[in-house]
C-alpha cells in the first residue's frame, strides 16, 4: 500500500513507526528538513520538503497513485487542505485528518466532512485516543492496558505478573482446580521480549505480560483470582501540561472517587491556560524534575503518575523518580520502543505506546478483512479485531479450526444473541456473530484473506 504521510512530528512519527512494520511504501511531508531527516534516519521512507496543502508537493509525493494520505500535522487547516487536494486533484481513495481544535471536532458541525464538502474519510484526534486510553487504565488499578470490547459486554486486560501472584507456576491446564471460577481467555503473554498464545501445558511465571479477555461482569472476580487487587487510584501526578493532560484532568474533576489532581508544566504560558480552563486541578508551573517542585506537588502521597511529554526521556525519567518517591504506580507515553528493555526493568511502570494507540483509530481503514473495530496491543506485536460473520461470509457454518488460521493467532471470543462464549476449536461460526480475534503482527495478511 503507498501511503503519504503529513507531518513528521511526534504523531506522524508514531503513524510511520507503526506502517513501517508492514509491506507499505511510505512517503512522509514536513516542512521542517530537521525533522525529515530524523525520520528518514529511523526509517526507510521517502522524505518530501513542503507544505502538504500544496498541489505541487502532493505530486511530488506521488499523489495520483497513492492509496491513502494521512494527514497528521500540527495545523488543522494544513490538514483538511491537504485532504481536499488530495481528493480534488488526485482522487486519493482513503482520506485521513488529525484534527486538534475542539471546534472542528464538535459534534453539531459533523456534516462538514464528506464528499460534498470537505472530502475527509476519518478524523483522528491522538492525543484525545490516548487521554481516553490512559482513563480506562486508571479505571482498574494494576492494569497496563484496557480494551472495552463488544459492545463493552467483553474487555481485554493485560496486566504484568508478579511473585504474589497465586497462579503462578501453575500449568494453564490445571489452573482451575486453584480457581474454579475463572473464566477468561488468555490470547497472548509477553515474556523476555517476545509475545505468544499460551498452550495448555505452559505455565505463569513473574515478570509475564499477560492479556486476556474476561466478561465484563467478571473483572472483579478475576482480578482477585491473580491477585491484581491494588487501592483505587484517588491521588493523581500527572507529568508535562499538553492537550492529553488537559483532557485527562477535565475527565478526572468530573470523577467523585478523585480527591486530587495535580499538573507540573515547565512552560509558564501552558500552565497559566491549563489554571483558567481546569477549575478543580492544581497546575504547578515549574521543573517537573525539580525536588522542590515535587514536593510542592506532594509526590509522596501520590498513588499514580502520568507522564506525558513530548520526549520520551522526560517521561522515562519522570516515572523513575516518582518510583523512587514511592509512588505504587507510574505512567509513561513514549513514542520509541527502543526503551522497552528500560521500561521492563522498572516494576508496575505502564508504558503507553503513542504508536500503538494512535494507530488503532486508523487501523480499520488499513486492514483489508470486514473489521467492525480494530486495536493495536502493547507495543506492537498483534492486534485485537472484531469481525461480523455475515450472510455472504464464507466462514458462516465453518467451525473455528475449518477457518484455518495460524497457530500464532486466534479467535479469543464470541459475541452471540447478547452473550459471551470462549469458544473451541469445534465450535462452528453463525450468521450474526461478532468475532473477537488476536492477529500476530507477522499474521495479518494471511488472516486478512481468511476473513476478507
């Protein structure tokens, strides 16, 4: 697939970071050459200098036989230009737009894009994808990613083992004679490294990355299954004063189990608009790194925090400190995975791939099987589809092992007539279906085909 990419900052990056990773050719717009040049460093994309609004540039692009054009800049009328271009001149099929302005994205004014009007096929906010993202982890302490799923009837949890843990060591096989009531599908465990579906003879060991699927109104009895159970988070730090901290901190004042919200932002200018449009958040304009400044927040009494700068380093580093404080929990979004040794090696850190969460508001567009929703998982390594089995579905009847999908990726659940089923191999796929499927990473064509 040839896709243009506009923008080669923090959210283009992120977008290149994940289309990288399969078969596409990559042509990437920025009028900035410093930022061309770090991209075109990192990856192997065609770099294009100008502005993306431009006709001339988009043809320099390869506009006329591109199959889609992202557009990520940091300016939302660069954007819906270069869409507009995009489809007036060139006829670009897919059409995307990163847009910031709550003006843009209100609601009332939704009718603005289609063919007619302005020709947008998909509006992405990341920075709101990844503040709302952030908020589901909150949600239920001691996990590091959430994913409400069918209809919020089924969610994916993932959470990092540890040596409390009662199931540890424990065949997968023989685990419900120690809890008899747990009933989730395990779809995938990150260990030293690498990422695979768990058979039944394989056992839970400390430091695994668990993810699974689990009925919505199974969460709590699961969670005290594996011992996951952590104090609710009531006392928040979050790290750097950007559009995710605000969204975040808007979300959390409306929240009555919060007792407190604190923002350190360095630049006086961003502090002192958060302090006028927060009404229940301190906003603390200082060095996030400063020990005064971290007292004046109260880190020692905080039970997470949440960094989320531009540079990794800062985030990194500002979740080390608040470990080293005492803070249970710490929050981090970073856009290289070239610290993932780093971020194992700190425990109960969350890591927050601002690829892997951005991406997921494009992935259906890019997948070519009949996707209701589609989620990239932890730093990249598979992804979680919901597919409808239709009447012209030529997996309609077919059990799940007819299916023929590879042994590295799998139908994790059901959603059939309002219920959850985990289903067998044997069991056959209806008419009306929703398929919850895992994708390896390495296995997307082969299931793209299978359910296209």
């Amino acid at each position: 697939m040839k896709i243009i990419v506009c923008g080669a900052g923090s959210v283009g990056k992120s977008i290149v970071g994940y289309l990288t990773q399969g078969n596409n050719d990559i042509i990437v717009i920025d009028t900035d050459q410093k930022k061309l040049d770090e991209i075109s460093k990192e990856w192997d994309i065609q770099p294009i200098l100008g502005s993306a609004s431009y006709p001339g540039i988009l043809e320099k692009a390869g506009a006329k036989h591109a199959d889609m054009l992202i557009a990520a800049t940091n300016y939302d009328e660069v954007n819906l230009m270069a869409c507009q271009v995009a489809y007036s001149l060139f006829n670009v099929p897919k059409r995307i737009a990163r847009i910031n302005s709550s003006d843009f994205l209100d609601p009332q004014w939704g009718t603005l894009y289609n063919d007619e009007n302005i020709p947008v096929d998909l509006i992405i906010s990341p920075e709101i994808e990844i503040a709302k993202f952030i908020l589901d982890i909150l949600k239920i302490p001691g996990t590091s990613e959430v994913l409400p799923l069918a209809d919020k009837k089924l969610y994916l949890l993932a959470f990092r083992c540890q040596n409390t843990c009662p199931l540890i060591k424990t065949p997968l096989v023989h685990m419900e004679r120690l809890a008899p009531d747990l009933d989730i599908s395990i779809v995938s465990i990150s260990r030293g490294g690498r990422s695979f579906i768990p058979r039944e003879e394989d056992i839970i060991v400390p430091g695994d990355e668990i993810y699974f699927l689990v009925s919505a109104d199974r969460i709590d009895e699961t969670i005290r299954d594996f011992g996951m159970e952590r104090t609710n988070n009531e006392k928040i730090l979050i790290f750097g004063g950007n559009r995710i901290a605000g969204y975040i901190a808007s979300k959390l004042e409306q929240d009555d189990n919060i007792l407190s919200c604190k923002i350190i932002e360095e630049d006086a200018k961003s502090a002192q608009i958060l302090a006028k449009t927060l009404s229940n958040t301190v906003v603390i304009n200082g060095e996030m790194m400063s020990d005064v400044i971290l007292e004046e927040a109260g880190i020692e009494n905080t039970d997470v925090t949440i960094a989320v700068t531009s540079k990794d380093k800062d985030n990194l580093l500002a979740s080390l400190l608040a470990k080293k404080s005492g803070v249970p929990s710490a929050i981090s979004v970073v856009n290289s995975r070239s610290y993932d040794n780093l971020v194992d090696n700190i425990v109960d850190n969350i890591i927050v791939d601002r690829s892997s969460v951005t991406i997921s508001a494009i992935l259906q567009e890019l997948r070519r099987a009949r996707i209701v929703n589609a989620y990239s998982l932890g730093r990249g390594f598979g992804e979680i589809w919901e597919v409808r089995i239709d009447a012209d579905s030529l997996n309609a009847s077919r059990s799940i092992r007819e299916a023929g999908l590879p042994r590295t990726s799998m139908v994790g659940a059901i959603y059939r007539n309002g219920e959850i089923i985990f289903p067998l191999p044997e069991d056959k796929m209806q008419i009306g279906d929703l398929l919850v499927l895992f994708v390896s990473s390495n296995d997307i064509k082969k299931v793209e085909k299978i359910f296209s």
